[in-house]
C-alpha cells in the first residue's frame, strides 16, 4: 500500500510539473500582455506579476490595426476547412470501413503513408497549382478563400479517424436501416452520420485548432493587408510598431481566445470521441 501511494505521488508529481512548464509560455504572454511601458518584459528572474498593470495594449492592438478584419477572415478559413474536413474526410472513410471492393486496404494504407509527407515537401507544387488556377487574394476575395482552404480541405488523419468511428457500428443497424428501406446515401446521413458526433467533434476541434494558427501557407498566399489571417496579421505587427512585444502578447493572447470557446463547445463530445482512434480496424 506504502509503495502504491509512493508511486502515485511520483506520477501527480511528474504530471503537475509538465503542466506547469507547459503553461508557463502562456502565463509569460498573458503577463507581457499587461505589462506598462515603465516595466522590463524581459527582466530575469521573469516577473509574472505585472507592477505596471494595463489594459492599453489591447486597447491599442484593437484600435491601430485591422483586427476585427484579421479576426474574420480567420473564421472564415477556419469554419470553411472544419466544413470541408467534416463533410470529405466522412465520404472518403465511411466505404473504407464499411464496404467491399478489390484493393480498399492498398487505398487506406496508402492514404496513411501520406502521414508521413510535412506539408513542405508538396508546398511548391500545390503553390503552382493553385497559381494556375487563379486562387490568390489578388483575382478576388473569394478566390483568396478558397486558395487558402483547399489544400487543408481533407486530411490523411481526419480519414483515419472517421473510419475508425465507423468500425464500431454494429452492422445491424445499417441492416436495420436497410429493412426500413433507406438507400445507402439515407443511412449514411440518417443514421451513420448522427452516431459517429463524437468523433466529428474532436475532428472539428483538431481541424480548427490546426487551421486558425496555420501560418506558412497563408503568408505565402496573401498579398492583400485586407485578406491576412490573425497569425499573418500579428506577426505583421513586429514590423508596424518596431517589435513592440507588449502589442505582439496583446494579439496573440486574443487570437487564442476562439480556440478556447470552441474546446469548451465541443468538450462534452471530446473524450469519448478520442478514444474512437484507438479501435483497432
């Protein structure tokens, strides 16, 4: 019993000292973020506790840039890749689990491989590509949307994820559902779909989370100041106000607070959804 307990405290320990190195970062750019001008952010020992408490460099970052335009064109991307994530990752998984036709596991391991491919590696071709067809931010707004979206509309990861998910539907309920003479697309709506919401929440929040701090491709893509993304628009700010780092934490710090309301929404689904992943297929 002795050593059991000695055990758990080692492990608590272990845990709590890696969450708070962890969080660290972040309460070091929450403290710059309210730091005066009169007070050294870069004072060793850190000072987490501002003694020149403000509020103005939000106040400021707000104001001087075009934020509120940085924030929507960043929920514009982020909502259009979730959508197309959710919708093309679930046709392309759901024949992969549940359907019979020569050569499907060559498919799904192919699909896999890609996995292993940084988006680095095929950054220039797909560039090219989207050169060809007209969708920069310089032919027009929309077209700049769609540039952005459309190399990050599926992914290899979302595939995996969904087929996984339906593995573990009991082939009598599509049998059920076939009976009651619903088509295949009927039961892949009507009753597939609604019973995998877990996993398309966590799909959701790993998808949002990857697309709204997304910052190569969208700095490659976008010329327009009127078309940047929060990360592009932040990092703009080094530049605008000389690297005045309190300004930098004030937007960073606000750009993360959509990433926190759309955890908390999903998070009711989000543990039994992850564990979805883990069904041996």
């Amino acid at each position: 019993m002795k050593n059991l307990k000695s055990k758990n405290f080692i492990i608590h320990f272990i845990l709590i000292s890696t969450a708070l190195l962890s969080i660290f970062p972040f309460l070091w750019l929450t403290s710059t973020s309210l730091k005066g001008v009169n007070e050294d952010i870069f004072a060793y020992p850190p000072n987490i506790i501002p003694t020149d408490f403000t509020f103005a460099n939000y106040i400021n970052v707000w104001g001087k840039v075009n934020f509120m335009g940085y924030f929507w064109n960043s929920v514009i991307v982020a909502a259009l890749t979730v959508i197309l994530n959710l919708v093309l990752s679930s046709l392309a998984a759901y024949p992969l689990a549940r359907m019979k036709f020569w050569g499907k596991k060559v498919i799904f391991f192919a699909i896999l491989a890609t996995i292993m491919i940084p988006f680095q590696a095929i950054m220039l071709p797909v560039y090219i590509i989207t050169l060809k067809l007209h969708l920069i931010d310089s032919v027009n707004n929309v077209m700049g949307y769609i540039g952005l979206v459309m190399p990050f509309a599926v992914s290899a990861f979302g595939i995996f994820l969904m087929r996984q998910a339906f593995l573990k539907i009991p082939k009598e309920v599509e049998e059920a559902a076939i009976v009651d003479g619903c088509n295949v697309f009927q039961m892949f709506v009507r009753v597939v779909m609604p019973m995998v919401k877990p996993t398309l929440a966590v799909l959701a929040v790993f998808t949002f989370i990857g697309s709204w701090g997304e910052f190569l491709w969208p700095s490659i893509m976008l010329t327009k100041d009127s078309m940047y993304t929060l990360p592009v628009g932040i990092n703009n700010l080094q530049g605008m106000f000389s690297s005045n780092w309190r300004f930098i934490a004030a937007g960073s710090i606000i750009s993360t607070i959509p990433i926190i309301i759309f955890f908390l929404a999903m998070q009711k689904y989000f543990i039994s959804g992850e564990n979805d992943g883990a069904v041996k297929g």
